[in-house]
C-alpha cells in the first residue's frame, strides 16, 4: 500500500506562500495546523509531519512535540511526527518527550532524528560557531543509541498494576541504562511507560553518506530529497542495501513531493505561477543560501551563475550537492535557481490535475523508487486541501491508497512490525 504523509509549515512551502490572498495572518497557527491535521485524517494520510528550527529563519513557528501533543486531541489515527534536532538536545529530554507523546496519542508518535543544518541555532546553547558536520552525526549515532535505550529500560509488561497484592511496578522488570560514551553519561532508566506501539517510528531526513549510513542503522522511515525517478531508484535501492547488511527490519523510503493540483493543468499551472511572481529577491536569495549551505550569496549578481562554493560544514551537504547539480545541469543563474526552489527546495515538483499527480506518484511507486510520499503543500491551507479534494481519491480509485484507517498507531498506518522493547 502507498504511504502518504503530510509536511507542514507555517503557511506552507513556498517562500512566498504567506503573502498568498488565501493566507490567513491573523488566526493563530495552532488553528491552522488543527484544521489540516484534521484535513489529513479526512483524507485517510499516514501521518502530518513537522520540521523544526531552533532559531528565527524569518517565519515564527511552534515546538512540534507540544504542538502534536495538541493535535493528538483533535484527531484520533492521523501519526503525528515531529523533528527534534540532536545537536541541541539531550537523548533524556527527547526519549521522555516522544514517549509522552506516544503515550498521549495512543501510539501515534514518531522522531524525525535530525543533525542541525541551520548555523545560526548555535548562539542560541552558548556556542560562538555551529558544530561540525562529522562531529553532529557522530553525537547524533550515540544520541540515538541512548535514546533507544531509555525507551528499552522498562519492559512492556514492567507494570503489574495488582492493587490487591499491592504491586505497581516489578522492579525486576526495570533495568539502569548506564550509558557511558563520547557525547553522553545517562544512568536510567526512563520514567514513561513503555509505548503503546512497542517503540514509537523513528524518521531520518539526511541523504549524504554519512546521514544514509545513520539512517540505515536508526532509522524506520527515511524523508530524503530526490527531484527525479532515476535519482530516487538510486537511493531507494542504496538505502534497502544497507538496511539488509544492518540486518535491520523495513525500511520506508518517502521522497518530498511538491505538489500544485487544479481543476486543470491550465489552472494549476496558474496558480503555480501565483506564488512565483509573489517571491521577494532577497527572500528568494536568504532561502538559496541556507538551503546550498548556509552561504552568503548576497555579493554574487543575481543573473549570474552560481558560484564554486566550498564543500558545507555547517549545512546540508547532500541539498547542497543536489541544488549544485541542479544549476549545472540546467545552466541556471543565481536568480533561476531560487526561482527553481523557492517552493520544493529541490524535491519532486508535479503541476496539474489529480489525475496527473496521481499519475506520477504512481509512476514512481510501481517502478519501485519510494514506498509513497511527503506531501509539501505550496500554500495552505489551499494545497492541501486539493490535495485531499483531488489526487487522494483518484489515487483510492486505482487501488492504491487506503479507503478508511484499519490500525490505530503510526507503525500500523507504516505496516511496520510492532517495535521490540527487549533489553539489548
């Protein structure tokens, strides 16, 4: 079965989408996040997933595990994934706090494990300068592991709860973490009750080697960036391959897709170029120079050629190398290749009706390049809407996509096995 998932930001993904006529400025964004949330469960989708910044990148946003936490209230199957960065955390908070969430949603929750590529979040935890990039996804492996561990210091059937004998808890059943590594000394054990999903889905979203080689060791669903069907075959096979030689259990590959539906090509085509002329230069150049890796390009003219820049160490380097390939191989200028972007940021861009979006998804997921895909709505509350209106029944119509919830956690949506608690 085709997995769909639901990414969404203030306003939606495109730089320019707040200044749409549609947008609304003036409700709050929990408002507006609870009605697409209840949107995507309308429309039977896997899960709504958030990004997160620890620093100001030009739109406020909200802490997305209080924001799911919220949204858990207001639906009842719809997964609920949020991104907490490992370079500022420590593995105790966000294994309590997923958890929790977990808990709250009846085992809903899932961790997108993410490396900060935003340099700018380092002023924020005392640093004078981002952490490098070797050294994020090494504390990222061992923040995982730690992690992971607290979710298994407590066994499933931990809790006897016999009120008569008087025995809440087996302490048999409970065991200290005591971990002790590079980055982190953790006694243990975690103080939630194990999730009601066995472990709640862990989400990786880097695509160099090195966020691969992560992904592969952590990771239950992978969110990478592919703009083509050839590139996405190359990583859905790359990252099978090395979950086989972890020897680790299934793997969901869900590439970004940036999708405009109308009525008509015509009409989506229309609104498509809407938002394009609404994009403002110097957001268009702030948007391409973090996204290429945290690169001042104000000094470069705009109708120029992107210059040779240096391999990243305080940003993505895979987005980097993908936007890079991108302006080469279409002989972009500076000004074309945020043009290029400013709303898929390098993902799958499909324009048109649903039918044609149907279409394309359902290229990519019988060729076998994806397990389904991450929705990224150009505006909202607009383009998730068609979305839901447009392309989600075609796609029910061909068999493809689920008609009603049959399972009530996010590993069930996934058709993942139940997670295993055991002690390692």
């Amino acid at each position: 079965m085709l997995h769909l998932t639901a990414f969404l930001g203030p306003y939606g993904h495109h730089v320019a989408a707040w200044r749409h006529p549609d947008t609304d400025l003036k409700s709050s964004l929990f408002d507006l996040y609870r009605h697409q949330a209840q949107v995507a469960e309308r429309a039977c989708l896997d899960a709504v997933f958030f990004a997160d910044n620890v620093a100001l990148t030009g739109t406020p946003t909200l802490e997305p595990l209080t924001l799911l936490s919220a949204l858990a209230a207001s639906t009842t199957h719809l997964g609920l994934i949020g991104t907490v960065t490992t370079t500022y955390n420590e593995p105790y908070h966000v294994a309590r706090k997923v958890a929790s969430l977990d808990a709250i949603s009846n085992g809903r929750a899932g961790w997108n494990l993410v490396t900060s590529d935003n340099a700018a979040e380092a002023g924020n935890f005392g640093r004078t300068e981002h952490v490098p990039h070797a050294e994020r996804y090494a504390r990222a492996r061992e923040f995982y592991d730690v992690v992971d561990g607290l979710w298994r210091t407590i066994a499933p059937d931990a809790f006897v709860d016999d009120k008569a004998g008087g025995v809440l808890l087996d302490p048999g059943k409970v065991r200290p973490l005591d971990h002790h590594g590079a980055h982190f000394d953790v006694a243990g054990p975690l103080n939630v009750r194990p999730s009601p999903q066995g472990r709640p889905v862990v989400v990786q979203a880097g695509s160099s080697d090195t966020g691969r080689a992560l992904a592969a060791a952590t990771a239950d669903m992978v969110f990478t960036a592919q703009p083509d069907l050839a590139s996405s075959l190359a990583f859905y096979r790359d990252m099978q391959a090395r979950r086989e030689k972890a020897g680790r259990g299934p793997l969901r590959i869900m590439p970004g897709i940036y999708a405009v539906v109308g009525e008509s090509e015509a009409h989506a085509r229309d609104k498509y170029e809407q938002l394009q002329d609404l994009i403002e230069p110097k957001a268009g150049l702030a948007l391409l120079g973090r996204m290429i890796g945290n690169f001042d390009l104000s000094g470069y003219p705009l109708d120029g050629p992107l210059p040779e820049l240096p391999l990243t160490d305080n940003g993505q380097r895979s987005r980097q190398q993908l936007l890079t390939s991108i302006a080469q191989g279409e002989n972009l200028t500076i000004r074309q290749l945020y043009q290029r972007i400013a709303g898929g940021r390098g993902h799958f861009t499909v324009i048109g009706t649903g039918a044609q979006v149907a279409d394309r998804i359902q290229e990519w997921f019988e060729a076998g390049a994806c397990d389904g895909f991450n929705l990224m709505a150009p505006a909202l509350p607009g383009g998730l809407e068609d979305f839901a209106q447009y392309v989600v029944p075609e796609l029910q119509r061909r068999g493809l996509f689920r008609t009603a919830y049959t399972t009530r956690t996010l590993r069930g949506h996934l058709e993942l096995p139940q997670g295993v608690l055991a002690a390692r």
